[in-house]
C-alpha cells in the first residue's frame, strides 16, 4: 500500500511537471553598466513596469510573466556571455539590446538557441541583412537614418560637410551610408571623414585638426556622452560651426555635459522623443512611468524596448503559443499596424520595422529639444 | 606651423594629467614591484569626491574660485590618499609575501570592486561638475589660443611633480621610500619601518591619483564611474615609456605620451593616434627596455 502511494506521488509529481507550464519568462539584454549604463537601467525601470501591467492584468497564458533581465556592459564580450545565460534559463524571447555592435555578438547565439530577440537600439544596418529568422528590432535603421541627416543638411544650405564617427558598427555605419548619400548630391563636399576613440574627454587635438578643415556642419554619428564634450570643447574654442548628430546623441545628458550655451543649436536626428509621441498608449504609459518612478524616460531607446515587450507579449497571447518558430511567423506576417507606444509597429520580411520613423530636433537656448517641422 | 603649436599646448595640457596619474604607478612599482591597476580607479573617486566636496560645501562661493580649489584640492588629496592606505591595507598588505601574481590578481579586483561602487554610490549616469566654477578666459597670442583652466593644470601639475621629487629625493622619508624601493630587506636591516614607507607610498600616489580627477572634472566637466579606465591606461603606458619605476620617467613619459597623441591625431590620423602612440612605445622599447630614463623594467605581467 504504502509502495502504490509512492508510485502513486511519483507520477503525480512528474504529471505535474509536465503539465504545469512554467511562467512565460522574457529576457531583457541591455547595458546596466559601463558607459550607457544609464540606458539599460531605463530599459529594465521599462520592462518592468510594463510586465506589472501586464500581471495585474492577468499576466499571459494564464501566467504570471517574469522579465529575467542579464547585463550586457555595452561591451561585446560581455554581451555573448549575458546571451549564453539568458539562453539557458529557458526564456522565450530577449528585448534588447542598445549599441549595435552589442547586439551583433549575441545576435547568433539567440538565433541557434531558436530565441525571439527584439532589439531596440541597436540600428546598424547589417544586422538584419544576415537573414536570421528570429530576429527583430522595434528602432529604424541606419540607411533610412542617413537619408534624413543627408536630406536635412542639403535642406540647410550646407556646402561642405565634416562626418565624425567613432568607429563603432552603428557611428561607422551610419557615417558610411551618409558619406555616400552626401557625396551623391550636387553641391555638397565631404571635407573631412575621421573616427574619434570614445571614453575619452580631450577633443582638442580633434577639434583643432577639424577647425582647419573649415566645413560648413559637423555630423557627428557616434554618442551623447562623446557629442557633450566636442559641443564643450568646440564652444570653448569660441568655434561657431553647426553639429549635428544621430540618434545616439539623443539623451538629455548630452544637454548636461555640454552645457545650455554649448548645446543650443545642436541638430540631431530621432525617433520621436517620449514626450512628442503622439498615441493614447504612450500618453497613458509615460504617466505610469513618472508615477512609479519619479520622472519621464529620458531615453527612447527604453521606450523602443517597451515596445518590444509589448509586441512580444501581444505576440504570444495571440498565439497562445511560446514556440519561436509560430512566434516568429507571426511577427513577421500578421502583426500589422500594433498600436505601439512608438507609433504603428509592423515588421518586415528581415525583421525590421516597417514605416518612416525618423525626425529632426534642434536643442533651444533653454537646452531643450525642440521637434523640426 | 600655427597648428603645430596649437596641438603641442594640446598635447602637453593632457599629458600634465596622464602624467600626474602615471606617478602613482610608478612609485607603487618601484617600492612593490606591483602594477596598482585599481589605480585608475583612485582616480575616478577623486573626481567624484571632488564634485561630492564642490558641491556640498560651495567652498568656491565662500573662498573664492582659486582659494576654493585650492582648499577642494587639498581636501581631495586627504580622502583619496585615505583610501589608498585602505586599498593597501586590505587588498595588498595580506599578500604581501605571497606570489607577485596574487597581489595583481587582487588589485584587478580591487578595480572591478572599487569602479562598482562608485557605480552604486553615485549611478550610472554621467555626473557633470558645475560650469563656470574657474574663469573660462582664454590667451590668444600669435593666433594660437590657449584656455587659462589648461596652463593652470599643465602648472599646477608640474608644481606637484617637482615637490613629490624633491619629496623623495631630499627628506629622511624620501630617502627611506627610495631604500626600500632598492632592497625592502637590506631597508629593513636598516631601521627603516618598511610597512609604513608602504602606505606613504599608498597616501601619495592616490592622492596625486585623485587631484588629477579633480582637475578632470573641473577642466572637461563631464565624469562618469568607467573614466579611470582610458586614463588609467594611459598613465600606465605613460610610466612604461618613461621608464617604470622612475619618476622624472613618468613625468616625461606623460608629458610626451600626451603630445605624441596629439601631434599623431593632427599629422597622420585621429582614428589611429593610439595605435600612433603605441608604435612609438614599442620603439622607445625596442631601443632602450628600459624605457627613456628608467632603470628597471617590469620583470612580469
């Protein structure tokens, strides 16, 4: 009797652990530390709050959704390893994560643990030309990012034309595809075409060797911290050149490193900024998010990881399935016009998403960003 | 020619820094045959203690700007020199007899576990020094122009190097720190208390560590917990090329390692000026291995 109830328990345990599904679990890669850190605790500060909405409403599949979040450091090596760990803890999809080059060395390890990943900062361009099935990313691309900056500097009369990168994938892709565009218009000279190396905080050398290039606008494509300190150092030089920078400049820190006087005038290319975003859903998220913690998300790029739970949770409910490959499907094909705290969200047949999304804004006198009609 | 000039004041205004930096590897070397590399670190926490101090006390509302920095300086110095001791104390002192290897291992850690904490401390996001807290004139002459804050940090770093030189080279604790920086045991035999010429070690180079921080922080602004990394590096290599261990070498090597940089940038190519500057610390090591002016070279690591 007492052996039939040990049979008994064995198999009910065993049954149970076959038929109790565990918890959805989405992983979160970002850079919690090193020198974007400041975005990837955004992006977790996001996904967290989003995955207690989501709870409170009923979580998904009848389960309560978990956010496993692994730091990437902003640094590649790093980012394999976060992407091994997140591999093997059994997650059903990973949003993130920021810097391209980042991305790329976790890109093929989600790919072959068959891992949704939806990335949302990370906008180099050869990154969705690689043909992986499941990958994805809720922010633009480069190439549509160097037609706006190109588009835009031939727009204000800019005859001679500096490009600065910092020789990461996305500052290198970017200026690449710029350099090319820009070339390709009449009128329009590059003068001068150099990397920078980041972390640093002495410019002069640079700036000094720019200055007798004499160009007419700077268009810097690598990151705010970088751009904050060449505004500085370029007004200190009593320089009046125009900068311009990509959508890595865009962070209210790059106001506070360079200083309100430094900054005014700086142009730089955009998603939508939270606070210009127009849709009922983003209106409602960023007063849930000053709620909780105090104050709007300064980044985007947080915003754009929201969004990539957001479709993935939508994805999987939908489906009522956690199979990557129905997963993938139907974000590939069905998903159309999700109303996304971004705008509309489709994805193409690469992973990319659908639908113009770029803006130019212009830092004002009082440091802050000011959307260009 | 103009250029030439321009970048050379460039160049010498962030070689002072790399230079004041590399002192605190070279003097931790030559008494302990041990590359400090949570000496990078040290210098980050000067900069945020400095903005901590700055901003708390208003020293420079009270003082004036000068005096306020001054004093700010003083007080930097004091705490990171502290914490230096501390470092010593607790991450090198228990291994002191103990493999070189253990004792590298150990400052590796102490960088991850000292950069981590400022990281908690005080977040993530780059901290940003009050603006306009020293004048923002500038010197034009001949059509070159020169901030004042850099001639101040070029001179404020060479005042300090030359009273760590004469430091070492004509007091009784100088004499013991150069001793026990030749032989700890025959220093021992001396009379000299080896442990504690060791934490003199410990309270000077971090705290020149830490004012270079400072200096950082007040000059460029913008700080963040991971900026003891490059510049870390950099003094390092600063220190090598001018002969580890020696410290006119590491002022020369900073100074030069500053200019090479910036003259590498200006003449062949911005993207390559450290791989410029490397070159040339492999040739300078080529030709002398001992770097320019020193005497020793790193055995190991």
């Amino acid at each position: 009797m007492k052996k039939l109830f040990f049979v008994a328990l064995a198999m009910s345990l065993m049954l149970g652990s076959v038929y109790a599904a565990e918890p959805p679990k989405i992983g979160l890669m970002g850079p919690m530390t090193g020198s974007w850190a400041s975005e990837g605790q955004e992006m977790k500060q996001v996904a967290d709050l989003l995955a207690e909405e989501l709870n409170a409403k009923g979580g998904l599949l009848g389960q309560q959704v978990v956010v496993v979040s692994e730091d990437d450091g902003g640094d590649p090596r790093t980012a394999a390893l976060a992407a091994q760990r997140l591999a093997t803890q059994g997650v059903v999809a990973v949003v993130g994560t920021y810097g391209s080059s980042v991305c790329e060395a976790a890109q093929n390890i989600y790919d072959e643990a068959k891992i949704i990943q939806i990335a949302n900062g990370s906008t180099a361009i050869r990154l969705s030309e690689k043909g992986l099935k499941y990958f994805f990313r809720t922010c633009p691309r480069d190439d549509e990012q160097a037609k706006v900056g190109a588009q835009t500097i031939e727009k204000l009369g800019f005859k001679k034309v500096a490009v600065l990168h910092d020789n990461t994938t996305y500052a290198k892709g970017l200026a690449d595809e710029a350099k090319a565009l820009l070339e390709g218009k009449a009128g329009i000279e590059i003068v001068f075409f150099e990397a920078i190396t980041p972390g640093e905080r002495d410019y002069s050398a640079i700036l000094t060797k720019l200055k007798s290039a004499n160009p007419d606008v700077v268009f810097f494509t690598g990151y705010y911290p970088e751009a904050g300190l060449l505004l500085r150092q370029k007004k200190e030089m009593n320089w009046n050149v125009p900068f311009m920078g990509g959508d890595a400049t865009n962070n209210p820190d790059l106001v506070k490193i360079a200083g309100k006087d430094a900054a005014a005038g700086f142009y730089f290319l955009s998603a939508p900024l939270p606070k210009d975003l127009p849709s009922e859903e983003a209106k409602q998220f960023l007063e849930a998010f000053s709620k909780k913690y105090g104050n709007p998300p300064n980044s985007i790029y947080a915003v754009l990881a929201g969004d990539g739970f957001r479709v993935i949770t939508h994805a999987i409910a939908q489906t009522g399935s956690t199979d990557p490959d129905k997963l993938a499907d139907y974000l590939h094909n069905e998903i159309k016009d999700f109303p996304g705290l971004t705008g509309k969200i489709s994805f193409n047949e690469k992973g990319d998403r659908d639908g113009e999304v770029y803006r130019v804004y212009e830092v004002n006198e009082e440091g802050q960003f000011i959307l260009m009609p | 020619m103009e250029q030439f000039f321009q970048q050379l004041t460039n160049g010498l205004a962030v070689g002072g820094i790399y230079a004041l930096i590399a002192l605190g590897y070279t003097m931790v070397y030559g008494v302990l045959k041990l590359i400090n590399f949570a000496h990078g670190d040290l210098f980050t926490i000067g900069a945020y203690l400095g903005l901590t101090l700055l901003t708390s006390m208003a020293l420079t509302d009270h003082l004036g700007p000068f005096a306020g920095v001054l004093v700010l300086a003083v007080m930097v110095m004091g705490l990171v020199g502290l914490v230096g001791a501390l470092l010593d104390r607790l991450a090198y002192r228990p291994l002191r007899e103990s493999p070189r290897l253990s004792a590298v291992v150990s400052a590796l850690g102490a960088s991850i576990f000292l950069q981590n904490t400022v990281m908690l401390i005080y977040g993530a996001r780059f901290q940003v020094y009050p603006q306009n807290i020293l004048p923002k004139s500038a010197i034009y002459l001949f059509g070159l122009y020169i901030p004042l804050v850099r001639i101040l940090i070029l001179i404020a770093s060479i005042v300090m190097m030359s009273a760590l030189y004469f430091f070492i080279q004509k007091t009784k604790v100088g004499t013991a720190i150069r001793a026990a920086a030749i032989d700890q045991g025959a220093a021992r035999l001396m009379g000299i208390d080896v442990n504690r010429v060791i934490l003199m070690v410990f309270l000077l180079g971090p705290a020149l560590g830490g004012v270079a921080g400072l200096m950082v922080g007040l000059y460029y602004g913008q700080i963040n917990f991971t900026m003891g990394w490059v510049y870390g590096l950099k003094a390092f290599t600063a220190a090598i090329l001018g002969g580890i261990g020696n410290i006119p070498g590491a002022m020369v090597g900073g100074l030069l390692l500053g200019v090479i940089e910036a003259m590498g940038a200006a003449y062949l190519s911005i993207a390559w000026k450290d791989a410029i500057a490397f070159c040339v610390l492999i040739l300078i090591l080529i030709l002398r291995p001992t770097g320019l002016l020193g005497e020793r070279v790193a055995e190991k690591v």
